[in-house]
C-alpha cells in the first residue's frame, strides 16, 4: 500500500522536531537519530505532537519508529489517503 501524506500535517511534525533539534535538517528522509535530540528534546516532541493529533503512540510503534516519515505516518494516519 502506498501512502500520499497531506503535506500540512507533515510539515506540522517536521516543525515541532526543528524546535527542539538546534538547527538539525529536517526532512522525511531524515533518520531521527540523526536529530541529535537529546531525551527531554524527544519527549516535549512526542508530548506536543500527542496532544496536537489526540494520539499517544504504543511502547511498540515508538520502537518502530526509525525516520521522520514513520513519525509523520504515526501521528496523521487520520490524514493519510491511499
């Protein structure tokens, strides 16, 4: 199944990770660990994104989670057209 993501709530997460990363490029290629958050920087992430989607992501889905694109899948999966 292929995904087209509607690009405002992709650019909503992408944002909310530049606030927190020190100038790190964004994009949905990126590899999170290549944000250099440091674990405070990642949960005030998750926390907003939670709270702006109404979603809380699984102990298994956060493990899944590998790029930006997997987090903007996560959390706009209400936004996301196949």
């Amino acid at each position: 199944m292929s995904f087209l993501l509607n690009e405002q709530p992709a650019t909503y997460v992408m944002q909310c990770l530049r606030r927190h990363c020190d100038g790190a490029t964004v994009d949905r290629k990126t590899a999170l660990s290549e944000l250099n958050l440091d674990s405070l920087d990642l949960i005030e992430s998750l926390f907003e994104l939670e709270n702006c989607y109404g979603k809380t992501l699984s102990n298994a889905e956060l493990a899944s989670l590998a790029t930006v694109e997997d987090l903007v899948k996560a959390f706009c999966s209400s936004t996301i057209q196949s």
